[in-house]
C-alpha cells in the first residue's frame, strides 16, 4: 500500500533526516498526551471506591492472591510516573538519545493500570478472562495480520483479508458438519473442516492472485470486489441451503481446549496462553514460522525481494510472478485457518457477515505493525485487547461508551498511518504489478 | 500475451452506449494503440488511476463506435453481464430443492432434471426482471410500471454515491469511506431534518446542505492526511468507515444527540415533513426528488471532469501527479478538493436515503451497503459520469428486482451481491472472458507491451 506519488521521487536526502527528527520527537509528544489523558480523569472525573484486580480463576491450580487498590491514590500515583516518564524522554530526547523500548511498555502498561483502575472502581476486574478474552479475540486478527504481512512482503496488496477470514469459517463449518454428521467422528471432522478453511482461504487467495498478477487489476479493486463476492455467495448458501438444514449442514462441532501439562499451570501466564485450543497453539507456531520464515531463510528472501524490487528479483532469476501467486495462496490457507476460529474454533455456527470486519482490524494490524509478522501480532493483540476490554467494561458498567473503545483500533491505526505513531512504510513495489518485457 | 484491463477507463459500457460519453473520453481513440494501451499504463502506473491523455483532440463518434467495437469493451460488457447471470443461475439452480430432487433421478428421467433447472432459473430471473422493469401480471399500466419507479429509486443513491467514488477514481484516488461518508452525511442531515422546524423548502435545502457537508468533510479527513502526511487514503477511508460507523452507533442512542426521545431503541425521530424530498410521480410511488438530485450531480461532475480547469487539474493529477506537478499544479490540493467533492456526492446518496428513502427516521444501518456498491458501480462505469449513471440504474434494476424474486421465488437477496461483484471481475479482466468464450484474443502489439513495462519496472 504506498503512494504512486512518492515512487516517482528519489527521496532527497534533507527529508530523510527531518523524518529523524520528528520520529525521535513522537514518544515524548505521545507519552505527554497519555499523561494529560490520566490527569484530566483525576481531575474531572473523580471516581471513589476501590478497585480489585482478580488474578487468579476457582480453578488454578496456584491462587494468586488479588490484588486491591484504592482508586483516587493509585491514579495519582499513576499520573505523576507518567510525568517522570514523560520528562525523562523529554531529557532523552533534547540530548540526541533515543527513547528505548522498555519504557515505552512501561509507560502503556502504567497507563493502562491507570485507567482500569479509574474504569473499574468499586468493582473487581477479572484478569484472567480479559487477558485470556483478549487472546480469543485477537486469533482471526492474527492469522489475518500474518496473511496480509506474507501478501504484501510479496507486492500483493490484500484488501480481501475480510473474504479468506469469511471463506474460512463458512467452509470449516459446512465441512466440520457434515462430515461430524455423516461419520460422527469429531476429531475427523474438525480436521477436515480445517484444512477445508484453508483451501477455501487459498482459492480466494489464488482468485485474488490471478487477477492481480495475470490479469494485471488494480490489487484494491480485486480485494473490494472478492470481499462482496464471498459475502454474496457465503449469505447465499447460508439462506438457501444452510438455514433450512442447520442440523446436518451447520452445526459444527468444536476445538476442546487443551491444557498444556507444565506451561498450563504457571499463575497468570498458564490461563492465559496455555489453556487454548489447538488453532491458538498454531498460531503460535504460525507466527515463529512466518518470522523466522521472512527473515531467516532462502524464500523469506525471494519474498521480500519480489516485494521492494521486482525487477532486480527478476535480474538474479528468480520468478516474481510464480513467486507472488504461490505466497497470496499460502496467505490465504493461513487467513483460511483463522477463519475457523469464528465456527468451529469456538463452536458457533456460521451466519451471515459473521467476520464482521476482522479482516479490515487484520489489515489495520499489517500496518500498524509494520509489514513485520512479530510487530503485526502485537498490534493485533492490542486491538484485541481494546474490544475485550470494551467487553470486560460494560459487564462491570463502564464510565466510556462502549463504541469509543471499539473505535480504538480504528483511531489508532488512522494515526498509524499518518505517520502520527511511529513511521510505517511498505514494501516498496507493494499494490504494483510486474509486468516483465 | 494478456491483455491489461482495468474496469476503469476509457470505453463506455454496453449497457450505456452513450454519445456523451464518448465525447467525455476522448482516449478511446488515442493515436498509440487505443484503450487496451492506456489501460496498461493505468494498471502500471498505480491504483486508481484512470488513463485517457487529456489532449488528444476528440475524434468522431463514428471512429469512437467503430474502435470500440474493434477493441472489444462494449462487447465484454455484455458478455461480462451475461457470464455473470449464467453463474446466477448456476446457484440458483444448484440450490434449488425440484432441481435436487430430480437430478436423483436424472439418468432415468433426464427431462425432469432439465425442467426443473428451466423453471428455477426461468422463474427466478424473470420475477427479477419483473420487479426491476415492468410488471406484466398488473391490470393498469401505472401499477405495472411501478417497479421500474422502484429501480429508479433504489438507483438514486447508487448514482450519487457511484460519482463520488469515480470522482475520486479519475484523480487517482480510492475512496472507500462510502460507508463512513453516508452515516455521517445522514447524521447530519436527519439532525436538521428532525431537530429544527424551518419553512417547507428552505428546510430541505438546509438539512441537504448540511448533509453534503458533513461527508465532505469526512471524506477530507482522508484527503488531508492523504496531502499533508501522505497516508494512503484506502487505509484512512476504510477505518473512517468504523469510526463513523461507532460513532453514529453511540449518537444514536445518546438521548439529546440522534435518539428519538422516549425510546430505547437505537434510532432517530421521524423526519419534519418539511424537510422530506418531495415525491416525482405523486404518492403511490415511491420516486422522490432525490433522483432529480442525482442527474444533477451527474451533469454537474461531468461539468467538472470534462468543462472545468478544475476538472481538468484533476484529470492531470490522475493520469501523472508528477507531470501535473511539474506543469504547476497543486496536486496535494487536488488530492484535498477531489476527497471534498467525492464525499459530498457521498454525503448525497446518505441524504437521499434519510430524507427520501427512510423518513421515519433511520438507524446505524442507514447506509445498507451502499458504499460499498458505489465503488462498483463507479467500476463498472468505468469512472465516467453518464457511466456512473447506466451502471446506477442497472444495478438499482438488480437491487429492486432481487427484493421481488427473493419475495417470489424464495432466491435470497444475495444473490444480486454474487451477480454483481461478478460482473465487475469479469470487466476487469477481459482476457478471462474472452478466453471463456473463445473469442480471439487481440494481437500482442510490441508497442504497447514496452510501454507497459517501462512503467511496471519503475514502480520499483
């Protein structure tokens, strides 16, 4: 995704280091608007009581003991670290040094224990099921993130993300279904109802390839268009042929968790990440796989080269059309399989529009993470996170309207994207074709 | 040799032979190998990019007619239409319980199988073609009639939004933000429709005003940051879509704000009748004044695309920003002006859906999708205004027509979605389609491919 404007242009070199200046400039901007943010709650919006933080389910194996803080004295002291933090980049920075990384996540997390501290007054905020809920929720946006980083590293712009994700989950439940029905094996139907996500995952995928590589469409049009074509033909077989035989055709039957023996068990972490079921244990191997994949071996390579510079990708033999096709496949088996963590990964049955825009959040998370698979799942998990927080918050009464917190992934990516956050550039030939003389 | 083609472009549509848009396209017979080599340069070049060089002078309508035959665009049109149809009818058939029940027996009674295919597909399309067009089974002509009353006033909104999106198109730019546009563009307008009590007339004017302004600045949100910080306005338009999307959820059930008083539920009071766009053909149909609207916006963007300097500017920013820059333009301007225009044509099809479609007052679904359609209508338009038109009006046909079959025959709405995404694939790809149909594939031309190259590996 990246400007025809700016391709034309050889970056002059006073750009690059304005952009320097102002990125170093950003975290303590940032840090100091947060800091405001926590002010203005203490100040206008006192909330008494106390708020607990429960750390620990009935059922850990280790209680972890919980966790009670007086509301207003913890915001203050929230509020003025977050003034120390903000001075010390504000020093930082004034004398040419970075803002690191560490303090940056100590800031977020200080921030964040701020205000659900605020948010959660006079109530006890269960943090194994908003960490654990977070997780749930971020798992399409992951898969979907990975699809579209392994795209557009390529030079395919995937807008149809929203479509493999659709894809995905109408086809793994029809296949988990029948196949349940008919042979009453659950672990063989859950199976098949996969690896049919997948393909269906990779024939948009392929569909999405062909005619941005063959047929040299716009990429954006292409993805546009599949994502009403998929929600057409998916609301139509759902009417037509899945309503009148929910039973046989879509009842699918679901992953069981798995509790890993050792991991499982650890306070905290273990509920976390280590009670999931199987889709969520791929994902993780799915995001070790696709980083160390991009940046540690020979295709990693001949990906990324056929994504910032085809021609040169061209020049030293490798084939950056065949390359291109075969990866947009491979990222929609992967948005496929993220797919059925809508039906048969939390056994729901399939409705209509069920996706409900994940693949644009998954889109949103490429970019906001990057076009890097590790960063791209963190920004996943955040607005993972904000969705479920929204959740967590309105069970509990929450002093935000709830849309403002849905709207949060959005927001954040607005300014992601116009450079506010961070500095996110594509792959060079990202959305652009090759069309070899 | 494949033969690069946008669905955006030069030639008209077969469906809208229309000699204003020949007029309007003059690369249809540019002297360097006609549309198939602008095309390649407007895929090479980037997205969105709409490809006729603005100074070659405009040949006859003859020539025009003749090349475009030759080239073969009108004819995929159709051909495009009618593939998409045949896969329509293909899952109607398929899904179709007679259809199933007697392909049990096909081998015996191949017959039944074939009859029953005939009266699925038949009776499906044709109640489509009923409810878009004419009714045959009304005693009166005016009830008979009704339905094409009915394309009409489903096309409305498709028109203006489809402008919108190929305004934005033919300055090389992709808004999505239909969506985000419409909802806030009808927040706008139902506010001032609801909440004030003006003189008839200057009521209607004021809270139409006030709608296409609020898309317009919406939709320049993007074109802002697009100017300004260089965010890619496909990204900003998609997640302005959210945004207004939660945003409009929360006003809406925000007492004080959008929420109807003393309720509940999430929607807004009826509107004031006078603010409500008053109806073209008397009350029995549902035609209103919003349609008069949308052939004015067509005139007026094809004043500004083809009559303009400003169109003209944007049509130089489209086709080259850098030449345009260097030619002393402001293309950052453009960019900016282009996303105020194209969300106020937006800002249109939400004001005529909650002042001429819903006015008992409307909810956060007001848009029904329609952002969305726009941009293939804007594509099978090809990104020309009178396009934009026949496209709006044939796909109104398919949106009025899918309510009466799904009401007929029982064929989910859906289906239209299908039929229609379909159609703009297969335009945007005219080698599948003439390859489908064994039609033969035009020469390579040795020219055209280098061209095409040149620009492709530059994108580097």
């Amino acid at each position: 995704m990246s400007k025809t404007v700016e391709h034309h242009r050889i970056a002059p070199q006073p750009d690059a280091l304005a952009t320097t200046v102002v990125t170093s400039w950003k975290a303590p901007i940032a840090f100091a608007i947060f800091t405001l943010i926590a002010l203005a709650l203490a100040v206008f919006a006192p909330r008494p009581g106390e708020t607990t933080f429960r750390w620990s389910r009935e059922s850990d194996a280790i209680q972890v003991p919980d966790l009670t803080v007086p509301v207003m004295q913890a915001l203050w002291a929230v509020v003025a670290l977050l003034a120390v933090s903000t001075l010390y980049s504000v020093l930082l920075v004034r004398s040419k040094r970075r803002v690191p990384l560490w303090l940056v996540v100590v800031f977020a997390i200080l921030f964040m224990f701020g205000f659900l501290t605020w948010a959660g007054a006079g109530a006890s905020l269960p943090m194994i099921g908003l960490l654990f809920g977070s997780l749930s929720l971020a798992v399409p946006l992951i898969y979907g993130s990975l699809a579209g980083v392994i795209g557009e590293r390529a030079g395919v712009v995937n807008i149809a993300i929203e479509a493999q994700l659709l894809s995905g989950a109408f086809t793994g439940a029809v296949v988990a279904s029948v196949v349940n029905t008919s042979t009453g094996q659950q672990w063989f139907a859950l199976i098949a109802g996969t690896i049919a996500a997948m393909v269906s995952g990779m024939l948009v995928g392929m569909v999405l390839a062909a005619f941005a590589i063959k047929y040299f469409v716009d990429q954006v049009i292409v993805g546009v268009v599949l994502n009403v074509l998929v929600v057409g033909l998916t609301s139509f077989f759902f009417s037509q042929v899945l309503a009148p035989n929910a039973a046989a055709m879509n009842t699918p039957p679901r992953f069981d968790r798995l509790h890993i023996p050792v991991l499982g068990d650890i306070p905290i972490i273990g509920p976390v990440f280590f009670q999931q079921t199987i889709i969520v244990y791929l994902m993780y191997a799915a995001v070790a796989l696709v980083y160390i994949g991009l940046f540690h071996t020979r295709w990693g390579l001949r990906v990324r080269a056929v994504g910032e510079h085809p021609q040169a990708a061209d020049t030293v033999g490798i084939k950056v059309n065949r390359t291109r096709f075969w990866n947009v496949a491979l990222a929609g088996a992967i948005a496929g399989l993220g797919g059925t963590f809508f039906t048969i990964g939390s056994g729901i049955a399939f409705n209509k529009e069920m996706t409900a825009g994940a693949g644009f959040i998954a889109l949103a998370a490429v970019i906001f993470g990057q076009w890097d698979p590790i960063k791209a799942t963190l920004a996943a998990l955040l607005f993972g996170f904000a969705s479920n927080l929204q959740n967590t918050l309105s069970v509990i009464g929450s002093p935000v309207p709830s849309e403002f917190m849905l709207m949060l992934p959005y927001v954040v990516t607005i300014f992601a994207v116009a450079g506010l956050v961070g500095k996110s550039r594509a792959p060079a030939a990202d959305g652009k074709p090759y069309i070899k003389s | 040799m494949s033969d690069p083609q946008p669905p955006k472009g030069d030639a008209p549509g077969a469906n809208e032979p229309d000699a204003d848009v020949a007029i309007e396209e003059p690369a249809a017979a540019s002297p360097e190998g006609g549309t198939a080599a602008d095309d390649a340069r407007a895929t090479a070049s980037g997205p969105g990019q709409p490809a006729e060089p603005a100074d070659v002078p405009p040949p006859s309508k003859w020539q025009n007619m003749l090349r475009e035959i030759a080239t073969g665009n009108a004819i995929i049109s159709v051909l495009a239409v009618v593939l998409a149809l045949i896969v329509g009818a293909i899952m109607i058939a398929f899904t179709d319980e007679r259809v199933q029940q007697t392909s049990v027996y096909f081998f015996a009674r191949p017959g039944d199988t074939f009859v029953a295919i005939w009266e699925s597909v038949g009776g499906a399309y044709s109640a489509l073609f009923q409810g878009a067009v004419y009714n045959f089974r009304r005693d009166t002509f005016l009830a008979g009639i009704r339905p094409l009353t009915e394309t009409l006033t489903f096309a409305t909104p498709l028109i203006a939004g489809g402008l919108g999106v190929a305004l934005a198109f033919r300055v090389g730019m992709f808004n999505i933000g239909g969506r985000g546009q419409m909802l806030i563009a009808a927040s706008v307008a139902g506010w001032i429709g609801f909440g004030f009590d003006l003189p008839w007339g200057i009521h209607m004017i004021v809270a139409l005003i006030g709608g296409l302004v609020g898309g317009a600045l919406w939709a320049g949100i993007a074109g802002l940051l697009k100017a300004r910080t260089g965010a890619h306005e496909v990204i900003v338009t998609i997640m302005l879509n959210y945004v207004a999307f939660y945003l409009v959820s929360w006003m809406l059930r925000t007492e004080g704000l959008l929420q109807a008083p003393g309720s509940s539920n999430p929607k807004t009071p009826a509107m004031n009748p006078n603010a409500i766009f008053p109806d073209l053909l008397g009350p029995q149909f549902n035609l209103h004044f919003g349609f008069i609207l949308a052939i004015l916006a067509t005139i007026v963007v094809w004043w500004i695309l083809s009559r303009s300097s400003l169109g003209f500017k944007f049509r130089a920013v489209g086709i080259n920003p850098n030449a345009a820059r260097v030619a002393g333009i402001n293309v950052k301007g453009m960019y900016f002006y282009a996303m105020l225009i194209s969300g106020a044509l937006l800002g249109l099809a939400g004001v005529s859906q909650v002042l001429g479609t819903v006015t008992t007052g409307f909810t956060a679904g007001i848009d029904a999708g329609i952002g969305f359609d726009a941009i293939t209508v804007a594509l099978l338009g090809r990104s020309t205004p009178w396009g934009t038109f026949a496209a709006g009006i044939l796909f109104g046909a398919f949106k009025a027509g899918g309510f009466a079959m799904q009401a007929a025959e029982g064929v989910p709405i859906e289906i239209v979605l299908v039929v229609q995404s379909l159609i703009v694939l297969f335009i945007a790809a005219p080698p599948l389609v003439r390859t489908i149909f064994g039609l033969p594939q035009p020469g390579s031309r040795p020219k055209r491919s280098r061209k095409a190259d040149t620009k492709g590996v530059q994108a580097k």
